[in-house]
C-alpha cells in the first residue's frame, strides 16, 4: 500500500509545554458514594444488567472450536457497539498470545451477531501487529473503536504504531461485511494539517503557538460522538488524549479531526476525555493522574466564548466515562478506581455543580471502560469484565429514575 503517511508540517516556533497542576478553585465536590439511596438503586441497577446479558463477544474456546480457529483470546479490553437492523457491531482489542493488555502482542476487532441468535457470532481482524502498512510493520495495536452515521458504513478507528503512534481507519460495508484498506487519520489545527499521530499533533498544536500537557505512551480518540451545525455542515464532536494532554476534537467526516480546545485550567488530567456537545456548549468529563488525585472533574466549554466554567469534582473516578441523552436530560456515567462498577449523574445543564448523583452500582466485580447507546427506553451497554471478556447487556433507565 503507498501514500498512507504524509511528512509533518514543522514550523519554526517553539513547542509549548504546559504543566499539569492540582484543580485549587472548582464549584462542588461531588461523593458519589456518600448517597446511600444511590447506593441502594445502583444494587437494583447490577440486578438488572445481571439479568439482561445478551452475549459476550471475544473469541472463546467455543467460538474457536465451532469455527475451526486455533488461538483463543487470552485478553480482550476496550469495546464499542452500534445496533443497525438487529445486528450488533462490537470493536475491541485482543491478545491471543497471553493474557496481559501487552500492544507488542495485540490486534484490533470488529465482531458482529444478531440481537436474536447472539450466538451466531462472526470476529474479524482489522489490524495485528506485524501487518505492514505502505511498507513499515506495525509494532504494537492498542485502543479500537466504532463510529457510526449511516447505517451503510461504519468506520473503525484504532491506535497503532510503527515506529510511533499513529490513529488509523477502516470503513466497514455493512451489507457485504467487508473491510477498506488501511488508511491514516488527519489531525488540523488552523492551517496545519498533519497525520494523527504523536509528532503531528504537537507540531501542529506548535505551529499555531497552542501548548499541551506532557504526551506519553499511546494516543486516543473518543468513541462517543455528538454533533453540532456549523455554518451549514455537521461536525461530530469527540475528545482526543494522549498521557496528561486531553482536548476536544471535532470531525465532518471521521477521517480528518480538527482540534477545538483543551481545558484552560490548572489539573491533572488523563487518558480517556468524555465529551458531549449540546447547542453552544461541551460538555466534559475526564479522570485525572491517580497518583496525584482521587477524583474526576466536569466542566463545559461555551464554543461562542470559548471560555471554560468552573470545574465540578466527582469523588473515586477512574477508567473510562461516558455522556447520554435520555427524556431530553443529559447523564454523565463514570467509573470508581476500583474498576468493579459504574455510577451515574444527572447533569444540570445551566449550572453543573448542581449536577446531581443518581445511582452507584457496585458490581462487587469487574466492570469497567463500559460504552453506553440508547435504544429506546433501554440503555445497552457494552464493558470489559477482567480483560477476560467483552460483556452486552441493557437496562432500562427509565424505571430507576422514577421518584
């Protein structure tokens, strides 16, 4: 495959480095926990998804033996869904070869079944390591996600790297079930346009004299997406991450992401960014550096402004987070350091440190980097039990937001 990768455009200004420092003003510290009536629904709300499951999507020793494949997922993390027609599509990343979330040994997926007969479960590759892209290996596979605008092509979007890090895509058909080829996403900032990848987007962020915070390890973009009109076209927002860097990012089209902001304040965040976009406003929600904080925060950045409100703390957060709408109200779920549950808030959309604490569900197991989509009056929900398995259920929210 030729012309997947582009040089970066490098500039001669200087590369901003911003330093990640405690949050010393917010609005209201939120204790998820300290709500015993939360607590108690959260036990109803385990009760349910306990009942519901629909399937697991890894490729266990049943699904190798009926399909006469040899290497069984020893590890799997990361999922995404959507539902077109009674058909569940599921993104995650697997290791065949031992049981640890290890990049040098993993591969990107997309699995499909149907709501009906989960049973019948088809498991594709996207990428593994080793694979070759317009002539260099790939060295290490990481998170995997799904994007969905029609219901004719999904877009597979992934971290891999060659000799650094880069974001990939696929489309998916969903009727002939097939894949494109490999290609590169596109990371913009003003003029600059450079491939997604590490050194594109710190020279792009440069170029255009934007600092960030200190990049490592691999690099992320959101699997939720919200849209927004602008000046006649529809941009879907999303959050992009890497290390203690996390911004907002938008796209018309999945393949190019234009950099939009990054909190302007003093914190510590890190890794995974929750971000949902509602009129003039985004929304937002991210953990922060576990070393130096407990707690997550929530904020929102007014894109007429472009300015930042105050954050609002939420107590014991960790993994990954995730926004939806639901009977015109906006909830934010998010996840305890422990990895074994999910709580949910509701958030008060004209001043968030009235946000309210919902429910928290203790799992008493595992349960964590859970992606959430509404199908009527259920909420389904898709999650990582131990690295072991990627776990589809459904609850019906309705029910635990009755007074």
């Amino acid at each position: 495959m030729a012309g997947v990768f582009t040089p970066d455009i490098v500039s001669d200004k200087p590369e901003i480095h911003i330093p990640n420092l405690p949050i010393r003003d917010y609005g209201a510290y939120i204790r998820p926990t300290d709500d015993a009536a939360a607590v108690a629904l959260g036990d109803k709300v385990v009760e349910e998804i306990t009942n519901n499951f629909i399937a697991d999507f890894e490729r266990s020793e049943e699904y190798c033996q009926k399909h006469g494949e040899e290497n069984i997922d020893l590890m799997v993390h990361v999922p995404t869904f959507t539902i077109i027609d009674g058909t569940v599509y599921m993104t995650y990343y697997a290791n065949t070869s031992a049981g640890g979330e290890t990049p040098t040994e993993q591969e990107a997926r997309i699995a499909y079944c149907s709501l009906e007969d989960p049973s019948d479960l088809t498991v594709l590759t996207v990428q593994k390591v080793g694979d070759l892209v317009d002539g260099q290996p790939i060295k290490m596979v990481y998170d995997t996600i799904l994007m969905h605008k029609d219901d004719e092509t999904l877009y597979i979007l992934w971290t891999a790297a060659t000799e650094k890090y880069y974001r990939f895509y696929r489309t998916f058909d969903v009727k002939t079930k097939t894949m494109g080829p490999v290609q590169v996403n596109r990371f913009k900032v003003g003029d600059v346009t450079n491939d997604f990848c590490t050194t594109g987007i710190i020279n792009a962020l440069s170029a255009n004299g934007i600092g960030h915070e200190r990049f490592f390890s691999d690099i992320g973009i959101m699997q939720k997406m919200s849209t927004r009109v602008e000046n006649g076209e529809t941009y879907y927002y999303s959050g992009a991450y890497s290390g203690l860097w996390t911004a907002v990012i938008k796209s018309k089209d999945f393949i190019t992401w234009e950099y939009v902001s990054r909190p302007d304040f003093d914190n510590f965040s890190k890794w995974e960014n929750a971000t949902y976009v509602l009129d003039d406003k985004v929304y937002y929600f991210v953990r922060q550096e576990e070393l130096e904080c407990f707690h997550g925060f929530l904020t929102v950045l007014d894109l007429k402004t472009g300015k930042w409100e105050k954050p609002v703390i939420v107590r014991d957060c960790q993994s990954r987070s995730d926004f939806i709408e639901y009977d015109g109200e906006l909830y934010l779920f998010h996840a305890p350091r422990n990895r074994d549950g999910f709580g949910m808030l509701k958030i008060n959309k004209d001043d968030i440190s009235k946000s309210e604490v919902v429910f928290v569900a203790d799992m008493k197991s595992s349960l964590f980097y859970a992606f959430y989509k509404v199908y009527g009056e259920d909420v389904y929900m898709a999650y990582t039990v131990g690295r072991k398995h990627i776990r589809f259920t459904k609850f019906n929210l309705k029910k635990f937001l009755q007074k």
